[in-house]
C-alpha cells in the first residue's frame, strides 16, 4: 500500500489523500485544497527552506543527526585518506572513482585549461591594491562569461563539459592572482608539471627561482582541505547555483553568484571571522567572557552551529589531524590553544549542548591556512575553488533534471491592498 498523508481542512471539511513519497509531500499536491473555485489553493510557506527538498540529488549525503557526509555514497573520511582532489571532482562530476587510465586522461584535460587569457589578467590589474581577493574571485569568474560567449549554450552536452573544465582548471589560476595582486607581486603562470594543489602553490609563492619547490606535506593538507569543500549538498551557495542555473545562464556567471552567496560571514565567509574572533579573545583568560557575550546574543561563536549538522561536523574532525602535520612542517599556530579552549568550554556548556552547535568546517581550517602563510582575507577563496566542483556537478544534474524549471517561490503579500495615488501626493516631474 502507497503511503498518504491524509488532510482534514476545517475551511471546509474537505478530506484528501496526498502521496507520500521518499518522506515527502508535494507542495503542488496541496494545491488542490481550495476554499472555492476563485482561491489560488494552499502554499506551503518555509522561509530559509528549513523544511523543503528543493530537488533530487544523487550526489551528496548527509545525516546531520549522526556526523555523516559522503560524495557519491563514499565516506568522507576514506576519500580524504585514499583519494586525491582532482579524482574526488571526477567523482562529483561524473558518479564513479575514475580508473588510472581516466585518472590520468582527466588530469591532462584539467591542466590545459589552466591559463587565462591575458586580457583577463589586465582586467585583474585594474583592482585596487586592497580590494577583497573574494570580490576579485567573483568579478573575476563572471569577467570569463565574456571570453566564452559559446558557454550560453547550456543544453549542449559538450558545451557544458568544456566549460566546467575550464573552470576547474582557471579557479585556482584566478585565486593566486587576487593573491598575489593583493601583495603587489607579479601573476606567476601555471606550471602544468605540478599537481593541482601544487601548481597552486607555485602560482601563489614562487619568486625568482626557476622551478617552485613544492613541499609535499603542504600539497597534501591542501588537497585534503579541498576533498573536504569540494561539496556539501543544498547549501546557501549551492542553492544560489541551483537558482541563477535554473534561468539557463551561463556556468561562469552562475559560478560568480554561487560564489557571491559563499563569501557571506554565515556562509564560507565564517573562515575568515573565526580568525578575526581569535584575534580578538587575544589570551587563554579570555575565552570565559567571550563564551559568555556569545550566549547574552551579543555576538556568535564562528565557526560553530550549522543548518544541517546536529553533531560534531566530520569534516572538522578531519581538519583537526591535517592541522597536525601541517603544524609539524610550519610551526604551531599559536591561535589553536585558544580555539581548542573555546570548543572545549564550548561544548561542556548548556548553551551550546541544548542547541546542539558543535565546530564545523570553518573553525580549524583558519588556523590551518593562517599557518601556511595565507592571510585571512584568502581563506574563502580558498573555500571557493574545490566548491567550484561542487557548483558544476550539481549544475550539471539540474540541468539534466526534467523535472527542474526556472527557480521561483512563491509570497505571502504583506502589503497595502489596491490604493488610489493622491493627486496632492504626486511629484511628477515635467519632462520637457
Ligand atoms: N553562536 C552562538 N549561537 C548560535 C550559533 C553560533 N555560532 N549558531 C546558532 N546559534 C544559536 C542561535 O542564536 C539560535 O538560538 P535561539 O534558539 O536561542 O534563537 C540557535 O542556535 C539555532 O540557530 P539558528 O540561527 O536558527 O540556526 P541556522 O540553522 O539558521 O544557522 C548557521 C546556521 C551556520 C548560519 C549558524 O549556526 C551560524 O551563524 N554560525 C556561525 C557562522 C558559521 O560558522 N558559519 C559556517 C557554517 S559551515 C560552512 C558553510 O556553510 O559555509
């Protein structure tokens, strides 16, 4: 027997049955309960979707209950040990662990498409010396619309896959850039000898020798801080890709917008406020006080709380061993001492225990980047090239979803009823 949600309006004592599937209602379904022919029919009404599947994924789980995140059913945890960045993308992307022959053809595809033009890198130039390298990312990654004019054409399958490569390859080439622009250094270009994350290293701090060393440790943290950011199903990001992707815009723009939602302090933007909050508790004597202007709502505690997470977030778990071996390569952060501090008074306490906010993604990553030589200003950027992946595969499947149309939610209209415009109240203006 299918399951129904069975429904009494009191309006008018009408019943329906509305199906029950995979533990959902249809909104639509509900459409039919009307009071008469001339109402529209019931909405449903859910500001922030905190209780609405705005599709159907196969890509990303989560049970925030339990601390559980997998891509593509593989745990989270054996990616980030087994498996490297660019594999994890493949898998995103295309639903299965590449084999070593597509492993390394996908490689090749990635690292040809690393360059950007150098009108792009003119456009760069033309930023102020302390503009927010996330506002260059973003105006940046939209600027690439105007290179691939061909991009528009979101229904062609080959289309499609020649722009996400090329925005995997030009993400991190984009990032180094805003970075290096924001030192007054000169762009180094790819070196397409390098890994990902170690070409990124040399785009970012390569000085005058020939070859950039690439310290393998580092390399290695920083795929690992990639696998983990590479997706994480219908975030405020993700969704914003969802929404601008549902009008058929083109993927650049629709990535500049994803990545405009990102760079918000509730959002990926929290990295960067961490430090800042840090920063601020300044000693160990601090944190008590702090802890105490968090719970009187003067202030949050950033990096912890999350939507979906009712635990301890698995990606911050991960986090925590990659610190070590980074640290043991850079030097401790002196910062971490006082984050180990907040979390552990933190979460001995009843505000946080009742609410059930545990530290997610951005807590440690900070400390971790601040380590390696990034300033904060970087850390969302740094967010933003693996979640370029994620962007591109959840594109891909709504623009292959028949079931997807142009995003558009409904209201409930607060407003005025008609009114006439007083006469005595216009101010038009002649125009002559
Ligand atoms: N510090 C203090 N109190 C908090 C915090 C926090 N970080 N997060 C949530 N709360 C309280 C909140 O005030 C509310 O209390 P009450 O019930 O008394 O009003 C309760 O916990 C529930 O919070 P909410 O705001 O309804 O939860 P939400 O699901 O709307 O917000 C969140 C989720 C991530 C925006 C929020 O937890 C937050 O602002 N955290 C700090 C920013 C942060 O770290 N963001 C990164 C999220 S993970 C990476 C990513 O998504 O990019």
């Amino acid at each position: 027997m299918s399951a129904k949600l069975q429904i009494t309006d009191s309006r008018t004592n009408k019943s329906y049955d509305v199906p029950i599937t995979d533990g959902t209602v249809r909104a639509m379904d509900l459409r039919q309960i009307k009071t008469g022919p001339d109402d529209f029919g019931l909405m449903t009404y859910d500001p922030a979707f905190l209780n609405t599947a705005s599709c159907r994924s196969a890509i990303t789980f989560i049970d925030g209950d339990k601390g559980i995140l997998r891509y593509r059913g593989y745990p989270i945890e054996q990616l980030a040990e087994h498996c490297d960045f660019l594999d994890v993308a493949y898998l995103l992307l295309f639903g299965e662990l590449p084999s070593p022959e597509q492993s390394a053809e996908w490689r090749v595809k990635v690292t040809h498409h690393t360059m950007i033009h150098e009108n792009l890198k003119k456009f760069m130039e033309g930023f102020r010396p302390d503009a927010h390298p996330m506002g260059m990312f973003v105006s940046t990654v939209a600027a690439l619309s105007t290179f691939y004019p061909e991009a528009r054409n979101v229904s062609s399958a080959a289309v499609r896959s020649l722009e996400t490569l090329r925005l995997i390859g030009k993400v991190p080439t984009i990032a180094a850039y805003a970075y290096r622009h924001s030192l007054g250094l000169p762009y180094v270009y790819p070196n397409n000898n390098l890994t990902y994350p170690g070409n990124f290293l040399s785009m970012l701090w390569k000085m005058t020798e020939p070859q950039y060393e690439v310290n393998p440790v580092l390399a290695r943290a920083l795929d690992v801080l990639f696998i983990l950011h590479a997706d994480h199903e219908q975030n405020c990001g993700t969704n914003t890709m969802r929404a601008v992707g549902s009008a058929h815009t083109d993927p650049y723009l629709s990535v500049a917008a994803a990545a405009a939602a990102l760079a918000g302090p509730l959002h990926g933007g929290a990295n960067e406020e961490v430090l800042k909050m840090l920063d601020e508790i300044g000693t160990l004597s601090n944190v008590p006080a702090f802890v105490e202007k968090v719970k009187t709502g003067k202030c949050k505690l950033m990096g912890f709380g999350h939507r979906v997470y009712k635990n301890y977030d698995p990606r911050a778990k991960i986090i925590k061993q990659t610190a070590d071996q980074v640290f043991a390569v850079t030097g401790v952060n002196p910062k971490l001492e006082i984050a180990m501090e907040l979390e552990r008074v933190a979460l001995s306490d009843e505000y946080f225990i009742q609410r059930k906010l545990y530290p997610n993604v951005d807590f440690y990553s900070g400390i971790i980047y601040q380590a390696m030589g990034f300033a904060p200003e970087m850390f969302t950027v740094l967010f933003a090239i693996p979640r370029t992946v994620g962007w591109l595969a959840q594109w891909q499947e709504l623009v292959q979803d028949p079931e997807q149309k142009i995003a558009r939610p409904r209201q409930i209209y607060t407003g005025h009823d008609e009114r006439p415009v007083q006469q005595e109240a216009a101010t038009l203006t002649a125009v002559s």
